[in-house]
C-alpha cells in the first residue's frame, strides 16, 4: 500500500458496519490498532478504508499539540 500515507485512518468494518481507527505505521507500513500489540497485515480484507482522521477539532486547534 505505498499510495497511502502514513498516519491515522477510520475504517467500516464489513460484518457489522462499526467505524474504528487504525494506524499506517511509518516504521514498516504496516497497520496496527491502538491497544493491540501486532499488525493486522489483511486489515482491507476486512473494512473499508473511509479515510484519514482529521488533524484538528471542531474548534479548530491542533490534536497534535
């Protein structure tokens, strides 16, 4: 998956329909979701990638800070 950059994206899972975020880990391109400890190598087997999470709040400040 080179064409999609690294960092945090939503995702539907297929049998239920339920929305989760995962990450693109720059370290080796996998994606991993936050508490689980191993990457998820067939993760688009699974869901469909809705797109990446947005940087900012409503409010307009950074969720990087």
């Amino acid at each position: 998956m080179p064409d999609i950059e690294y960092g945090y994206y939503w995702f539907r899972h297929h049998a239920d329909g339920t929305t989760f975020i995962a990450l693109r880990d720059e370290g080796d391109g996998e994606w991993y979701i936050p508490a689980i400890d191993h990457a998820l190598p067939h993760i688009m087997k699974y869901a469909t990638l809705l797109g990446p999470v947005a940087r900012q709040t409503a409010t307009g400040a950074s969720i990087d800070q």
